[in-house]
C-alpha cells in the first residue's frame, strides 16, 4: 500500500496548502514515509514562497534530502530577490551562486547522492531554473523509474523542443506507469505540443482530474484553458480562467493566459492592459513580459521607419 499516495497526487496538482495540512496531521504513517512527508511539506512551503521557514527548519544534521530541499529554498529566493536573472553583484546573486557551488561541491561530489531521488529531483530542478538543461538531464536520466524525474526531463525536451525525445521518453514511461496521475498529466503536456487530436485528449485528461474537488486547482484549470484556446473554444476558455483567478488572483500563469484568450475575445484594451499591470504586480521579471517588452520595442522601431516627416 503507497502511504503517501494522496499526498502525492495534491502536490502534482498544485494543492499546497493541503498537502501542508495533510502533511501536518497527526495521522501514523511507517518509518520510510515520514522522511517523504516531510519532503513534501517543506517542498510545498517552498512553492508558497515561504523559503526563510524552510530555510530555518532544516538544520545540518538532518538527512541528505531534506539538505538539498534547503539549498532549493535558498536558491529560489536568492533567484528571486535578485529579479531572476543572472545579477550575481547582488546579494541575492551571490547566494544563488552559494547555493550552487554547495550543490555540486557538497551534495553531488558524493557519487551516493547521485542516485538518490531526492538530489535528482531537487538538483534537476535547479539547473532547469538555471538553463543548463544539459547537466540538469545527466542527473535526471540516472533516476530508478521516478515519475517527478521523467515529468522534470520531459519538461526539457519541450523546452527544447524536441518533440521526437519527448515523445520517446514518455512512451517508454508508459510501459511501467501508465494509470498514475503524474504520468496522466505528462501526456496531456506531451499532447498538447503535438497538437492536432492530442489537444482534445489532454483537455479528457485534465477534465477528468478536476472531477475530484481537491485537485480541481489552479494548476488544472490552467491546463484546460489551454486545451480550450488550442481548440478555438476561447469563451470556455475564460470561464475555467477567472474560477482560476477566483482561487487565487495572484497566480502569474493564469494571468497570462487571461491576457491571452483576452486578446482573442476581442476584449477592451483596458480589460487586457489591467491583467498586464497586476502580472507586473506579481511577477515584474515574468518571461512574458519580458517578450511583450521586447516586442513592443520592435514595434515602435519598426514603425518609427514609416513615420510621416
């Protein structure tokens, strides 16, 4: 029997706070699953942004596991108060590259932690936030039938876009893990980059998680949306993303898609540019804003050539 498998399915679909509250209940699990547990606790204060409470918790003695789960607090919230990117001035920059150097000096010096879930996991995601999608697969690729590690190397590969390995990776994850919700939720991301009929099939995919209230997230409303504006369903499309926004108004990813789907209703600009501004709000360094900034400078060039005297 898999102890922990409720809790699991909540962090995958982006349940946090319910995670933290299972996590934090008195329910008697085994020796081996409380280390996972509390894995998870601190894994979901980490997506809450709440990093000083991990960073404070896990103290030197603790397991290999859990010591990585802290340089990933560190990391992100070096990342985030430098405005991440690569400003290794700051102060924020300095202890990213801390984290860093403690990462492969201490934790992947020792070839023991290389096979370790947990180090895989953690230090994947690391050098995915880094860019170096190279080093982040050379650990992932070690891992022992771990779904969280194929759905980290799947993400590269379309971040890559390499369809063809992605693809590759996910049929040969399906021989061993077809019925987990992990590897449902791989399949809808692989299908919606293949496009076509997969469009359809990730939207049953995501349709049929939100049928239970607790992984009826955010997470999964987003990814319904975006089946639904590859479908040209886009009024559809909007309504799962305002009962996102309705969950939680501060989350980059449904602000996005807002701006998005906005613009393809047709909306006012002043619908569109309000959703702007409050993702400017919550995430000023998003890589959306970014390209909109990138492209509006291209713009204005462009059309500064065609300008009247």
């Amino acid at each position: 029997m898999d102890e922990l498998f409720a809790l699991r399915n909540l962090f995958y679909t982006g349940s946090f706070q319910q995670v933290i509250n299972e996590a934090n209940s008195r329910d008697q699990v085994s020796e081996t699953a409380k280390l996972e547990r509390k894995l998870y606790l601190y894994r979901a204060y980490i997506a809450q942004g709440k990093y000083n409470l991990v960073i404070s918790e896990i103290k030197s003695s603790d397991a290999i596991d859990l010591q990585v789960v802290k340089i990933l607090a560190i990391y992100l919230q070096a990342k985030a108060s430098s405005g991440g990117g690569q400003n290794n001035g700051s102060v924020g920059g300095d202890k990213k590259e801390e984290a860093l150097k403690e990462l492969r000096e201490v934790i992947l010096s020792d070839p023991a932690n290389a096979i370790n879930s947990t180090v895989q996991i953690i230090a994947g995601t690391i050098f995915y936030h880094e860019g170096l999608y190279e080093e982040a697969l050379k650990i992932l690729v070690r891992h022992n039938k771990n779904l969280e590690c194929v759905a980290l190397i799947i993400q590269i590969y379309l971040k890559l876009d390499r369809l063809d390995l992605a693809k590759r990776e996910l049929a040969s994850t399906k021989t061993w893990s077809e019925d987990a919700m992990l590897a449902q939720l791989i399949e809808a991301w692989v299908g919606l980059r293949t496009g076509g009929d997969k469009y359809q099939e990730a939207y049953y995919i995501y349709e049929e998680i939100a049928q239970s209230p607790s992984s009826n997230t955010v997470k999964i409303l987003n990814g319904q949306a975006v089946c639904n504006i590859h479908l040209g369903k886009h009024a559809e499309a909007e309504t799962l993303l305002l009962e996102a926004l309705n969950k939680n108004n501060d989350d980059p990813d449904t602000l996005v898609n807002l701006i998005v789907v906005s613009n393809l209703l047709n909306k006012p600009a002043e619908v569109v540019n309000r959703y702007i501004s409050q993702l400017k709000e919550v995430s000023p360094n998003h890589v959306f804003l970014q390209d909109l900034d990138l492209k509006t400078s291209l713009f204005d060039r462009a059309a500064q050539r065609f300008a009247l005297p």
